[in-house]
C-alpha cells in the first residue's frame, strides 16, 4: 500500500475524530448555557413562592399523571 492511500486513510480517521469531538464539545457548550439559564432564574426568584408540579397542574386544570 502506498504511503499516499495511508496518509489519506489516516486523514479521514482524524477528520472523523474531530467533527465528532466538535459535536461533542458543542453539546457540552449548550449544557453550561442551559445550566447559567437555570441559575440565573433561581437569582431572580430568590426568595419568592416555589410551586411543585404537582401544584402548577392543579392551577393550570391539567390532570396528574400517576406514577407507579
């Protein structure tokens, strides 16, 4: 085999490597933003009322699904 078919061979495994770590690491970038979105609401209700699930599909009339 030819050092050019190798040196390709070796090409696509690394360029796979990458577009996959890529996407890993832009999943991971999408949950630190996901987690800031969720601390900064906590900031901002600090303090106020908390309702359960539960408690927000009663107000809402929406029907609780049991679990079991």
């Amino acid at each position: 085999m030819s050092s050019a078919v190798v040196n390709k061979n070796r090409f696509k495994q690394e360029q796979k490597y990458v577009v996959e770590r890529i996407a890993e690491l832009r999943q991971e970038v999408e949950d630190v933003i996901d987690y800031l979105d969720l601390l900064e609401a906590r900031a901002q209700n600090f303090g106020k009322r908390r309702y359960s699930t539960e408690q927000v599909k009663k107000m809402l009339g929406l029907k609780s699904v049991s679990r079991s």
